[in-house]
C-alpha cells in the first residue's frame, strides 16, 4: 500500500463478479495469514460497520438512482475505514475485505456504465491515495458464476440472495462488470491479481498462496 511501513498491517482485498468464489476464499487466506502468527481482522464491503450494514441492506434492497447509489457505496466505505480498517492496520493487524472500491469500479462504473472519472472523485474524497497492498481478482465466465450463483442459499443476514438488486441483473450487465474488473487489473498490474477461478479450488488456492508468501 502507498505509505506502508514495518509495523503496520497489511490491507488484501478480494473481487470478482458474483459467484466467482471470493467468499469461499476469504476464510482460508485469513487461516494462512493467522498461521503466520499475525493478526487478522476478515471484513466485507459494503457493509463492514452497524452503519455500513444498514447501507448494505438500502443499497441492495430499494430502486434508486445511480447516483444515490454509488454515493451509499462510499458513504459506508467512509465509516468503513474509519471505524474498522485504519485502526486494524495501525495496530498492526492485516485486514482482509471481501470487496471494497474496485467493485465501485466494477460494477457502478462497468456494469451500471457511470464514467470511471466521477467514481474517482468520490475514491479521492473518501480516501485519498489509500488503496490495497494487494487484490485478487477471482475471474470466472459469467455463465459459470451465475451457474454457481443459481446452486446457492443467502449465507448470513444481509448476504447477497436471489432477491437482491444485483442479482437480478442479466448476463451483459454481468459482463461489463467482468471487463470493469479486467481493465482495472491491467491499469494496476502490481497491486491487482487476476486469478483464473473456473478450476479446482486446490489449485486456485496453490496460486493464492504464491502471492501471500511474498506479501
Ligand atoms: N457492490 C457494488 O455494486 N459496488 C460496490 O462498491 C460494492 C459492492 C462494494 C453484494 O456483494 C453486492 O454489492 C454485489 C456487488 C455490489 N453484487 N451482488 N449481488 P457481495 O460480495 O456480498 O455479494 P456476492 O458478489 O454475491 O458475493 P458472494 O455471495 O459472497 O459470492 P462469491 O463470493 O462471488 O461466491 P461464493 O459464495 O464464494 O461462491 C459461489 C458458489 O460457488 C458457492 O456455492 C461455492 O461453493 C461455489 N464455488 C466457489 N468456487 C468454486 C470453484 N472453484 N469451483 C466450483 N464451485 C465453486
């Protein structure tokens, strides 16, 4: 991350179109990290905070403007980082967030088509130069997310389900958050890692493990 230095933690961020797989890989890059002897603090955007979880259920849940809504994305990322992933880092502890601005990009600049220069606006107000150490981008066809999205049940209060917003878009809104995703990893080829997620999981996590060994 800009301005890291040795006692502070480190900030992993994990992406990907629904159904990619992020949440199956939050818990097990947490327990390699923890094995380490560090730390970690497993979080998830948006949400992340009690306001950030009331967010989550507005942003998810109700028609809005696209306006309203990425304003609500960086609404709860401010308290987000105020309240859980600053001090997390300042103490040392590495936080891991299952999403956090690249899905902005992603889904609100790709998928809802709202120009990447006025997302940047709001990622300057709300915070600054931060970003994550490192991202992975879990990249799957979009058919094959929504195959997997189609053979799931809502994991916990709040979780993305059929029902929500999101997930009630069709296969090229999809897409064009896939390509927002693949376009900011080759703007940010050293933070962002695009890890091919249509194969096994021993496998995915055998290169995930590459990336933490050098982190
Ligand atoms: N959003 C936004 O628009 N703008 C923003 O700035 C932010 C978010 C921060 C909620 O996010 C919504 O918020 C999201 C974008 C928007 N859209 N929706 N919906 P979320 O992250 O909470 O919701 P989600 O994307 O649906 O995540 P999820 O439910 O956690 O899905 P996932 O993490 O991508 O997938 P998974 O649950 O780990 O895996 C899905 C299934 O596939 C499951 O049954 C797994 O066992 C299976 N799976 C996973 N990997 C494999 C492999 N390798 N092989 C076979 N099967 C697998």
């Amino acid at each position: 991350m800009s301005g890291a230095n040795a006692s502070r933690g480190r900030f992993i961020t994990l992406e990907g179109v629904d159904g990619a797989g992020k949440s199956t890989h939050v818990g097990w890059i947490a327990e390699r990290i923890r094995s380490r002897g560090q730390e970690v603090v497993v979080t998830r955007e948006p949400g992340g905070t009690p306001l950030g979880e009331q967010l989550r259920k507005l942003v998810l849940g109700e028609a809005m403007h696209i306006d309203t809504e990425t304003l609500l994305m960086f609404a709860a990322r401010r308290e987000h980082l105020e309240q859980v992933i600053q001090p997390a880092l300042q103490a040392g502890k590495w936080v891991i967030s299952d999403r956090f601005t690249d899905a902005t990009f992603a889904y609100q600049g790709g998928g809802r088509q709202m120009a990447a220069a006025r997302i940047a606006i709001l990622e300057d107000w709300v915070q600054g130069a931060f970003q994550p150490d490192l991202t992975f981008v879990f990249d799957v066809p979009t058919d094959v997310a929504a195959g997997r999205r189609g053979g799931r049940e809502p994991a916990s209060p709040g979780a993305a389900s059929a029902s929500d917003r999101f997930e009630r878009e069709n296969l090229a809104f999809f897409e064009r958050v896939r390509d927002g995703y693949l376009r900011r990893a080759a703007q940010f080829p050293r933070r962002m890692k695009v890890i091919n997620a249509n194969r096994a999981l021993e496998s995915i996590q055998k290169e995930l493990e590459e990336y933490l060994v050098v982190s």
